[in-house]
C-alpha cells in the first residue's frame, strides 16, 4: 500500500494580496493546508498586535521578517545562466530527477538507472530499465516513468512494471495528491498510483497537439502544458483547491521555441524553464508569458539538454541550478545555474518580492 503525499505548505501570493510590487508580498497559504502561517501582519515597527499580547514567541523581534523562512527577491533573477558546467560521473537520456538521498538519477547509455552522489561518485542504482523517458518520484520512494506503452514504475526491489496502459506517454508529473498526471495524444490524465487505475484530466484543442511535459505553478493554481506541436505554445489549465480543471486549457505563451517541449520546470517566482527540442534550446517564460532565449545549444557538440531537474536540497548539489541530461553527447549531465531554485524549495515554504503577477 503506497502512502499518498501531503500538500506542502507554501507561502506564496495570488495577484490580490499584493498592493505594491516592491513590497513583500507576504506569506499565504496554498493546496490542502487550511491553516495559519506564523505571519504577523501588524506594520508597526516595535509593537506587536496579536492577540496574545505577552506570549508572543516569534524569533524575528518584532520585525515582522519571520527570518527563517526563505525570501527571494524576482527582480534580482539573472537574465542568464552565471555558469554551464559538464558534470562528470552523472547520466541521463531524456529526463533526471533527484530522489530522496539527494542522488541524481538517471539512465546511461546501457539503458541501466545510474544513482550519482554529490561526491562526484555513482553506480547502477536498478539495471536494465531502458531508455524511458521523463520520471517523478512517488511518496514511497519509487520512480514512475513515461513509456512506449504507458506509465511504469520504477523501483530497486522490482525493477519496471507497467502501472497505468495509457499508450506512448513522455512527461510525468506526481501532484501534491500523490496522483500522476501525464498525457498521450491531445489528452491528459489522472492515474492513481495504488491502483493505476486513470481519468480523463484535460484535453488540448486539435489532435496533432501532444500534451508532452507537465508543471505546477508554485501555487498549485494552475498546470503548465508543454507540447509537440506545429504551434510552439505553452498551454495553461486553472485549477481548483483539489486540483480540478477550472476551465478548459488556454494558450499562456506563444513562440515558445519551435513546439517541442521535452523539460519543463518552475522556480520559486513562477518562471518556467522549457527545454525545445527542434530549436535545440532553453527558454524562461516569466509568470506574464514573456519568453526569453537562455541557452542556445546548437553547434558540433551537440549538448542540446533534453529534460531538467532542479538541484536537491541538503546536498552539495547547487539548489539555484537546473540539471539536464545531454542523450546526443554520451548522456552526459550539464548543470545550469539560473540564480533561483525551483518552486518546491524548503517544501514549499519561503517568501517572495517584486514578483511578476
């Protein structure tokens, strides 16, 4: 029986909470947590209004900057990488992602599931697994995985097994619900992962529109959908408090690359980062839809990044750095550094200003 995952707690801020782009916007709550932050919202410089008037037992003397969670400020994000770096013991084809122990995961040119510490060392973590493609990890510990077929799970004791028959499937995203979304064809669906039994999520407009990679805003408000597309968009579905569609998909970017998107990631800002393969580039498209040009990988190298994931935490893997797997130069693994790690950072919980809403 897999356990299912808690929604984190993230302090973040709808469009409504902010009056003033250069104030901090202030904690909030998001997906499944219904209670309070310890957040004063007095805007007194030395008194406190709370309620318990003498019990006040906030870290931050009153100064209301509740010092230990996280504060990131947007308009300090880079315009571009700082640094690009070939790592040299990892692995990976078209995805990467980190596990719990902080490892690198990833498939080599054998086809076996490599485990790369942050002491530059690794070793086939489960052997044989094949050429999947994009991965997340489950709440107990297992990799679920696109496939020729479907969605298949990925653990050391079992190695592949078919969970959920959906046909070719290539991005996969495990939701704060401990449910899997990831799509086939035009349609995206919910797979239980106890089960592997799966719903009708979302569909995109037109059948030659591949519904291909999968995010979440940083407050789960929202899903990101990149494509394989004639039409280079990044689609937008707007979810409900138990991650319901809203509404039907709608276009949130434009001319995102050349239409096909096979990494998408988000940072604590909302910026998406979108892998392109046709165009063999890195894009950031800021939370109002405005694409920018990163990295541009084009050339007789060929290290074109297919697939990302952001540095683990408490580790010495960089958190404000995004990992990518290059399947055209031996699946080698470049790290990126942006200057902003990704949207669950301290599980969620952290502060932002000056951010783009």
């Amino acid at each position: 029986m897999h356990r299912m995952r808690t929604a984190p707690l993230l302090l973040l801020f709808s469009a409504s909470c902010i009056t003033d782009a250069r104030e901090d916007t202030g904690p909030r709550q998001s997906f499944g947590d219904g209670g309070e932050s310890d957040a004063d919202t007095d805007t007194d410089s030395d008194t406190d209004i709370d309620s318990d008037t003498d019990t006040d037992t906030d870290t931050d003397a009153d100064t209301d900057t509740d010092t230990d969670v996280p504060v990131f400020d947007c308009a300090e994000v880079p315009d571009e990488p700082t640094e690009i770096n070939e790592l040299d013991e990892p692995r990976g084809y078209h995805d990467v992602m980190f596990d719990t122990e902080g490892n690198l995961l990833g498939i080599d040119l054998n086809g076996h599931l490599i485990a790369a510490s942050d002491d530059d060392t690794a070793g086939v973590l489960v052997p044989s697994v094949g050429y999947v493609q994009g991965m997340d990890l489950l709440p107990d510990g297992s990799i679920v995985a696109g496939g020729g077929k479907g969605i298949v799970r990925i653990s050391e004791s079992d190695g592949v097994s078919m969970l959920a028959p959906i046909g070719y499937s290539f991005g996969v995203l495990v939701g704060p619900d401990g449910m899997v979304y990831a799509g086939s064809g035009n349609k995206i669906f919910r797979i239980d992962p106890d089960t592997g039994d799966f719903d009708d999520y979302a569909e995109l407009p037109g059948a030659h529109t591949n519904a291909h990679m999968f995010e979440f805003s940083p407050d789960f408000s929202r899903m990101y959908v990149g494509v394989v597309a004639a039409e280079a968009y990044i689609w937008a579905i707007d979810l409900d408090e138990n991650l319901d569609p809203k509404g039907d998909p709608w276009v949130f970017a434009e001319d995102v690359g050349s239409g096909y998107h096979d990494g998408l990631g988000v940072d604590v800002c909302g910026n998406i980062y979108v892998n392109d393969f046709w165009s063999q580039s890195f894009y950031r498209v800021s939370p109002l839809g405005e694409v920018s040009l990163l990295i541009n990988w084009t050339g007789p190298e060929n290290h074109y990044g297919h697939g990302q994931a952001f540095g683990a935490e408490d580790s010495a893997w960089r958190t404000d750095a995004i990992y990518v797997p290059q399947p055209y130069d031996g699946n080698t693994v470049e790290e990126v550094v942006v200057g902003i790690p990704s949207r669950s950072f301290n599980g969620g919980v952290y502060k932002v200003i000056n951010a783009e809403m």
